[in-house]
C-alpha cells in the first residue's frame, strides 16, 4: 500500500530529523511529539482525515529540518550531564 510506505516514510524522517537538534531537549521533545501524534492517530481509517494527516506531518517535517538545521548552526557547546558527549 503505497499510502503506508508513504506514512512509514514520513515518521522515519521526523524521528531522523528530530534527533539532529543540538539542544537535548529540543531533541527529545521532537522525537516524543511524532511518536504520540503517529500512535494516536495509528488507527485511523478515514481517507479524508489520513490525508489530512498527511499533509501535516509532511508541513511538521518541513519545519522539524528547518529548526534542526537552524539549532546546528547556533550551538553554544554546552551540554547537559544526560547526554552522551564524546571525549575529545
């Protein structure tokens, strides 16, 4: 079913980008609300409303690269003691 691999896709790509945020909570909160949002939504069978749902996790992949490319390029390098910083 192309829908579903379309669907599949755009979850992967939320959780892919939304890991990229510098800022560890930025990060987790990103890869927490498209994880609730899919899951609540999971058992959806009505084509208007998956559509619907579609375009707007396609409209919040667009902003989640956006920020997570504009997080990158203004990190101040700290971290907090709950991340895995590599040791130089």
């Amino acid at each position: 079913m192309a829908d579903r691999a379309h669907v599949l896709s755009l979850y992967r790509n939320l959780l892919r980008h939304g890991n990229k945020f510098a800022s560890y909570n930025f990060r987790k909160y990103a890869v927490r609300r498209s994880r609730d949002a899919f899951r609540q939504h999971q058992q959806e069978a009505d084509p208007a409303v998956v559509s619907q749902l579609i375009k707007k996790a396609e409209h919040d992949l667009n902003v989640v690269r956006r920020q997570a490319a504009i997080s990158q390029l203004y990190t101040t390098g700290d971290h907090l003691v709950l991340e895995n910083v590599p040791k130089l």
